[in-house]
C-alpha cells in the first residue's frame, strides 16, 4: 500500500484531507479543486488557493480570475485562465 496524498487546505477529523487519484497521474482534492502530480516536480496547480498564493492582494473568485490576475500571468508558465 502507497503513500496517501493529502490536500494541504482541506482538513478531515484530525488530519489533510486525502485527494483523489485520476488516471493521468494527478490527484485532486474533491473539496476545494487542489491538483498535484507528486512525479512531477514542475507541475504547478491552478486553484484558488494557489493563485492567491501566487498573486497576493489579487481577488480569485472560483473559475473567474480577475483582469490583474490576467495581466500577472507570465506567458512562460502557458497557462491562461478561461474567457469567460
């Protein structure tokens, strides 16, 4: 039996919530959307969590981002958040 991979937002009882394996090799969190890819050291999530973390002061709102987040987003991540 493997390790388990927790979310480190979400708490369960007295312990991180466990995420949910897929079969591309991520896991997510099924309460707050957290991703990772524990084999993959440069995988970045997307979450609300981690781009409020990644752009403090910046307002994050579920799927929206906001047009200062838009405008931070280095182009060299390749990541660009939806249009909406």
């Amino acid at each position: 039996m493997g390790t388990t991979v927790r979310c480190p937002y979400c708490v369960l009882g007295l312990e991180f919530r466990p995420m949910v394996a897929h079969v591309d090799g991520r896991y997510i969190c099924n309460r707050c959307g957290h991703t990772t890819r524990p084999c993959d050291a440069t995988y970045d999530c997307h979450c609300t969590r981690c781009l409020k973390l990644i752009f403090p002061g910046t307002m994050v709102s579920g799927d929206r981002v906001t047009a200062a987040v838009e405008s931070k987003t280095p182009a060299a991540t390749g990541w660009a958040p939806r249009k909406t």
